[in-house]
C-alpha cells in the first residue's frame, strides 16, 4: 500500500472517531438538557480547535477535514449554547 492511501485512511478513521466522539455527548445535551459536568473551558478550546481545522482544510482543500469539524463544530455549539443556558439559570 502506497504512504498517499495509508494517510487516507487514517485520515477517515480519525474523522470517524472525532465525529463519534462529540456526537454522543451533544445528543446526550439535548435530550437531558444536564451541563453539570461539563467544563466549559475544556469545551470552549475543542470547538476553537475545530474552528481552525475547519480553516485549515479550506485552505489544504481537504473536504474530509472541512466535514469532520463542521460537524464537531456544530455540537461544539450547540452544547456550548445549552451549558450558557443552564448556567445562566442557576446563577439567577
């Protein structure tokens, strides 16, 4: 196997297991609404890290890449925006 298909494939593995990694835990976010144990500032730096993969596959043109952290992204957001709620409520 040529160096070019093993980096591939490794690439895809490690979309695989980033987008299985973020996904549980947003989806566990939304339907149990539960932050608690969550911490923000460990959550706030991997989203700012998919931000920037995101940023650099647009620039390598790597569209695996670009997919894997949009959607790492997007749970990034969307449990950052329930954690804000929940916080928010309890500190009020």
């Amino acid at each position: 196997m040529s160096t070019e298909i093993i980096t591939e494939i490794f690439g895809y593995l490690a979309s695989l297991c980033m987008i299985f990694g973020y996904l549980p835990q947003a989806v566990m976010t939304i339907r149990t609404r539960d932050t608690d144990g969550i911490a923000m500032p460990t959550f706030i730096m991997l989203g700012l890290g998919s931000v920037f993969f995101v940023i650099n596959g647009l620039l390598w043109g790597n569209i695996p890449l670009v997919i894997t952290n949009v959607i790492t992204t997007v749970c990034s957001v969307i449990i950052f925006v329930i954690k804000i709620k929940n916080d928010h409520r309890k500190s009020g």
